[in-house]
C-alpha cells in the first residue's frame, strides 16, 4: 500500500447488523510509514439497490439509491508517521429497505474511505460493508393467523368419455412464519376415477421479481416433500411439515425495484394437478393468543375439511365445479387413508428431521419456538440476527464479539452463481382459475 502501513474501517462493538434509522458509527484507522501529504480525509456512508438483466453483473440497467452521506474528517495537511484514528457517525435513514443479494439485483450498503493526495499522487480507498434489517412483523399484516387454503378439481376424460373426478384440497396451518419455525400442512385427495394418481409433492417456493422495463421473476425451490400416490376411488389424507430455513423477508419494503414472495405449491404428477398457498416470511413471529389457538380448518379422519370461520377473509381458494360438490361433501362415506412420506429434503440420510437450535433463529426472545424443541435449551452464543442475502445466508452476532457466519445444517437454494437465467412467472391465482374452469367446461362438452 505504499507509506500506508494499515487503512482500515471499524464499526462500534464490532456491530454490522443495524435497523433503519438507527446511528453507524465507527473509527477510520490509518497506520503510515512516512509522512504523507492529503488534500482531504473523506468517509462516506453509501446504499443503493441495482438491478441487471446478466447474472452477477454489476453494471445496474436501473438503480435507486437509499442513502449518500459525506464526512470529511480532515481537511488538507500532513500525516506523520505512526498511527492515526478518525471516528465517523451517520444515520441511516428510516426508509431504507433490508439488505438482499441476488443473481440480477442487490441491496447493498458500506462505508467508504478516501484518502485524496495531491495531483500525481495515488489516491488511497479503503471500504466495509454492513447489513440492514427492516423487521417484518408478521402480527402486523391481516389475517396472519388464518390458514392459507386452496382447492381444485381434475376431469378425467377418455376418448370425450368422463371417467371420473379429482379434487384436492390443501391448507397450512397460518399465513406467516419466521426461520426455525414448522410450515404443517394438510392435504386431502379424493380420487372418484379409476386411474391411480401420481405421487404429490409439496415445495416451498421463493419468487423474487427484478422490476426493469421488462420484469425478471427468479423462481427457486427452497424444499421438497415427496407421497405416494392415491388409489382409484380412494380417499386421502397425508400431514407433513417443512422446516422454514433462514430466508429474505417476505417484499422489501422501502425498495421498488426488487419484490420477494413465497407460496406452498402442493401438485400431482398424475393427472397434473396444482394448489398454491401464499404465505409470508417475516421475521417477529404470529402471536398466537387463545382467541387464535382454535383452529379455523380440521381435517378429521374420514371427513372432508369443514369450512373455516373467522372475522377475517380467507386466502382465496378455488371452489370446486358445481356438480363436484356432491363428490367432495360425499367424501366422508369413504374410508380415508393416510399417504406415506417417501422422501423429505430436510432429512438427513437416517430419515431423522435435522433438529435446530431455536435461538439460532430468534430476533426476539419471545418468538416462537418449533415445535418439539421447548424443551432445548437456547445456546447463550446463539446469534440475534438472521440477515439473508440470498441463497448463502450469514449469521452476525450483535454482540462485542468478532461478528463470525455460521453455517445452518438446512437444505438451502441453489447458489446463486449457478443459476442461469429466471422463469417465467408462475399463473396467478386468477389465471389458474380460468385454466380450470376452462378446463372443466371443455371436458363437459
């Protein structure tokens, strides 16, 4: 580094993690050799969100910038020999959104220090990166609580003849979840045809959609739970659960150019047969009161899902043909069945659920833990921030501790290096009514 022996950014208490509106401070450390001569000793404090149509380009197509502060903490003279420390302090602003990572976008905040020397000599840039967290608390978006709920039905035809009908149902047991927590799904299959179905597979789904001129949806599977499939005439059921890794919140708010969401997607191979639950991810838990403990939804065995009651609108739902209703209300005079599991992504080879340490995920020592695991104890190093950016997620300990990542042993997505190019879309609720129904009408003439 020439007559720059050390230049070096340091955050109070070794803090990385802050919230918007909050204070960054920090020290400016400069160890030189020799005298050096500088025109002026500036620190920035700088975030922005880029957007790209190439994977991990850096040359933003679109960009909007969230803060931009300048501290000249000194004004032309002579550094000499030894040691020199400049402390700084900006404040980040209330609107910034979360920090994000992705293959066509980021959200990116650092400090930035520049050392300018007189003409003809080299300038000297020194810069630290820092994570924002905008917590998302669930309790505060509508009907949370409530289960997220869909279902359809399939005409099995052969040569204009109808054959039969299938009709699945599917609901979680909320519509938001925090990392650590269980997504407990029920599903329920009637197959009134006489042809097996396929197996059915339950993922849960991140779409992340970069806003250009023309928008760019990355669709990735996070995990997958694999049954078996149902027999002719058979009623169905199958339970399981998937484990919410540490993810990105759910939207960015404060950000227009990058939006997230997640949804259950619960499918049969065989006839194609699709139900999709929108759920959020957020990161203070839903505050589960008596008065929210009852749940709006049971699946009993033998019988249909009654309808859920409640206060508030339920996610929407595909109903069912008109004439199907009588195969669905029916479904109780058939015996049910449960659907094995034959495959889970978060399972270790031993067919074991990987277990979690539930502090590993907390933001707030109130949060709920997973099911099965209160009687854990929380690891006093466990850290307080869960800060995604992307598919590889860091863990920072908001402590004076040296912020270390730690791994999480959690099937998480595909790298984002290796991803190529984004899908298409998925249809929306709407369309895949049409499609539906569509599909019914043409089946009856």
């Amino acid at each position: 580094m020439g007559k720059l022996q050390e230049f070096d950014i340091s955050f109070s208490h070794n803090k990385v993690v802050y919230s918007p509106g909050e204070t960054i401070s920090g020290t400016l450390r400069i160890i030189t050799a020799n005298s050096l001569q500088y025109k002026a000793i500036k620190v920035n404090c700088m975030g922005s969100c880029g957007i790209s149509t190439k994977v991990n380009d850096t040359s933003w197509l679109v960009e909007e910038q969230y803060v931009s502060s300048m501290l000249s903490v000194a004004d032309k003279g002579t550094l000499p020999p030894g040691e020199h420390s400049f402390p700084f302090q900006f404040l980040i602003p209330t609107h910034a959104p979360t920090s994000f990572e992705g293959p066509f976008g980021k959200v990116l905040y650092r400090i930035r220090a520049v050392i300018d020397t007189p003409r003809f000599s080299k300038d000297y840039k020194a810069q630290r990166p820092f994570y924002l967290l905008k917590v998302l608390n669930l309790n505060e978006l509508p009907d949370v609580e409530q289960p997220s709920s869909a279902v359809t039905s399939k005409k099995f035809t052969y040569f204009l003849v109808k054959t039969g009908t299938l009709v699945l149902r599917a609901h979680s047991d909320l519509r938001g979840y925090t990392p650590g927590q269980i997504i407990k799904l029920s599903t329920e299959i009637h197959n009134k045809s006489g042809k097996d179905t396929g197996y059915i597979l339950a993922s849960l789904v991140q779409k992340v959609t970069y806003k250009t001129k023309r928008p760019l949806f990355d669709l990735r599977t996070i995990a997958e739970v694999e049954g078996a499939g149902v027999k002719a005439g058979k009623h169905a059921e199958w339970k399981e659960q998937i484990i919410v890794p540490p993810l990105p919140q759910s939207v960015l708010a404060g950000c227009s150019l990058i939006d997230i969401e997640y949804f259950i997607q619960i499918s049969l191979k065989s006839p194609e047969t699709v139900v999709t639950l929108p759920i959020y991810i957020g990161n203070i838990a839903v505050n589960l009161s008596p008065t929210r403990l009852n749940p709006p939804t049971q699946l009993q065995h033998g019988a249909a899902m009654a309808p859920m009651p409640g206060p508030g609108p339920v996610m929407p739902s595909a109903p069912p043909a008109e004439d199907d209703e009588e195969d669905v209300q029916g479904a109780g005079a058939l015996s049910s069945e449960e659907i094995p599991t034959k495959s889970h992504s978060q399972q270790d080879p031993s067919c074991q659920s990987i277990s979690m340490s539930p502090g590993a995920f907390s933001h707030a020592p109130s949060q709920a833990v997973p099911q099965g695991q209160q009687g854990q104890s929380t690891e006093s190093t466990a850290p307080l921030f869960c800060v995604s950016t992307g598919a590889t997620i860091p863990f920072f300990s908001d402590s004076n501790a040296t912020p270390v990542p730690t791994t999480c042993p959690l099937i998480l997505p595909p790298e984002y290096s290796s991803w190529e190019y984004p899908h298409e879309p998925p249809p929306t609720y709407e369309e895949s009514c049409s499609s539906t129904n569509s599909s019914f009408n043409t089946s009856m003439t």
